[in-house]
C-alpha cells in the first residue's frame, strides 16, 4: 500500500527564487486573511492508460487502487467543498486494458467528458489507432484538447485542437496550452501521418507569452507529454522550465513518475516553476490549491498527490 498523501508548500512574494521557501503545512494565516485575494484548485491525471477498474486483487503492489469511479467520487467530493476547480490531463489517456481495444478511446472521453474534464493534451499512446480512431471517437470528448508543438494542419485534427485556451475562472485569467514528445521512433509514421512535430521551447516561449501579454493571463499552465527527467540532452519538463519564461506550473506526463513533492526550477527570469506528475493508471489525482496575492504580486500554493483507494 502506498504511503499516505504527500504535501507540498511553495510560497513566492515579489521576485527571485530566493523568496521561495519548501516545508510541509497548509497554507499560512496571513495569506488567508489578506483581503485582496483570489484562490483556485487545480486537479490533474497524467498517463491513464485505460485503466477504467481498479488494480485486480492479486496481490501485485498497486491491487485495489485506482478506478474511474473512486476518482470521480473524489473529484465531485472536492468540487462540493471548493468553489473554482480546474480538471486538467497530461495525455496518454489511451492504450493498456482491453478497454482500448475493444472501445477504441470511446469510453475513456466518455468517462472523462461525464468527469467534467476542462482540457487535456496529447500524448504519444493517444496515436495508437491512428489519426482516423481519434477523429472517429472525437465528439465523445466534451473537452478541449490543447497542443502547441503539434502541426496537425495536414491531417483530419486540421482545428480540432486548440494552439492555447484561457479560463476565466472568477475574477482570474488562467492560461493553458500543451506539449508533447517527439513521435518519430516512438509511433509509426503511418498512425501519425502528416503530423508535424516543433521545438517544444521555442513553442512554449511563444505561448507563454502570448498568454500573459496578449490575452492578459495571470496565471499560465503547461500541459506537458514531455516527461519530468532524462539523463541525456533530451528535453524534459526540468530542462524545459530552465529554458522558458512565463509559466507558473508544469504538468507532466510520459515517465510515469510519482513525485513525493513537486520540484521547483528557476525560470530564465528566476522565477519559481512549479513541475508536478501524479504517476500513471490513475494511481493518483493531483491536487494544487493556489493563492493569488494582487497587492502583493504573489501567490501561494500548497500541492498533494492523492492515492486512489
């Protein structure tokens, strides 16, 4: 059984990464009390691979856990107590039971769509039947998807997916746009077809940007397939933080990875970024509960991965 919720505090109040402090707790009383204030909840899934039931019963590490319903209990549990939640996914939603097989991707957007998701992005396992079996199951998502290295301009995803959205979520402006891995060696050619694949810093500089000067968000999120760390120069979620500017936080996927407590990278401006990954199978849902100080030009957040048991 694995241990208990892990937490996470980040807490920056003006500029440089010497502000940042890391421990365990909640948020503090004098950010809950300040008046100008705005609070939010970001829940998020990565690398679902169809997995629809909980682990079987037999007597693997991971049995009991997980399971579509058990989530969406908690995501409605969650929902009831906080007023502004945000459902986001990092890909790779498809391929691993016979669910896939079988349904083709039609029960997981089915699944996620009765979840209420608000976006999601690609991942390299989401092309496993193909460029025509994600359009021929497309309606059954009542999501958005969001991709900003993907060109899918010479394929049948030609405005299907959003380069970058914003949500207004009470008096904020939040911004989100996706990336994903390089599918040249990972996924036949034939499944992705015309897909054009584009450097996922430059494509993250360019929407990052755009969504705090242009479309005024205060706060901007990346959906990332990239994964969290590679030994080699491969671009990963840490590198990608390092190389960027204008984001807030990280979500990853691909690497399967169970992060204790997030990590935070210095941007190119030295500015905190928060990365998190909430494992695979939907072991977990992670949890991120910002505070945003306007006065203050700060925020505030605590972060807990929580099993699904």
């Amino acid at each position: 059984m694995p241990m208990g919720n892990r937490r996470f505090f980040l807490k920056q109040l003006g500029k440089g990464l010497g502000s940042v402090s890391l421990g365990l707790g909640l948020i503090p009383d004098p950010i809950l009390t300040s008046g100008d204030q705005f609070k939010f909840t970001i829940l998020h899934t990565n690398d679902m691979h169809s997995r629809i039931d909980p682990f079987p019963l037999d007597g693997g590490r991971n049995q009991g856990l997980g399971g579509v319903a058990r989530r969406a209990s908690m995501i409605a549990k969650i929902r009831a107590e906080t007023e502004h939640v945000l459902l986001l996914d990092s890909g790779d939603i498809f391929q691993g039971t016979p669910f896939f097989n079988f349904f083709g991707g039609e029960l997981e957007f089915k699944i996620m769509s009765e979840m209420a998701y608000d976006a999601a992005t690609i991942g390299n396992h989401d092309f496993d039947g193909g460029i025509e079996g994600l359009v021929r199951h497309w309606d059954h998502a009542k999501f958005p998807f969001v991709s900003s290295n993907y060109d899918f301009s010479n394929t049948a995803l030609a405005n299907k997916i959003e380069q970058n959205l914003v949500f207004e979520v009470g008096s904020l402006r939040i911004g989100v746009f996706g990336l994903g891995i390089e599918l040249d060696g990972r996924v036949p050619k034939h499944l992705y077809q015309e897909t054009r694949y584009l450097d996922p810093i430059e494509r993250a500089n360019a929407a990052a940007l755009q969504l705090k000067k242009e479309m005024k968000c205060e706060y901007v999120i990346c959906l990332s397939h990239l994964g969290y760390r590679y030994r080699q120069d491969r671009i990963d979620d840490r590198k990608l933080a390092a190389s960027t500017q204008n984001i807030n936080i990280i979500l990853g996927g691909h690497t399967h990875t169970f992060l204790v407590h997030p990590e935070v990278i210095p941007d190119l401006d030295g500015q905190p970024v928060m990365i998190n990954q909430a494992g695979w199978a939907g072991l977990q849902l992670g949890r991120i509960d910002v505070v945003i100080e306007h006065s203050r030009k700060g925020q505030c957040s605590t972060c807990e991965n929580l099993w699904i048991t």
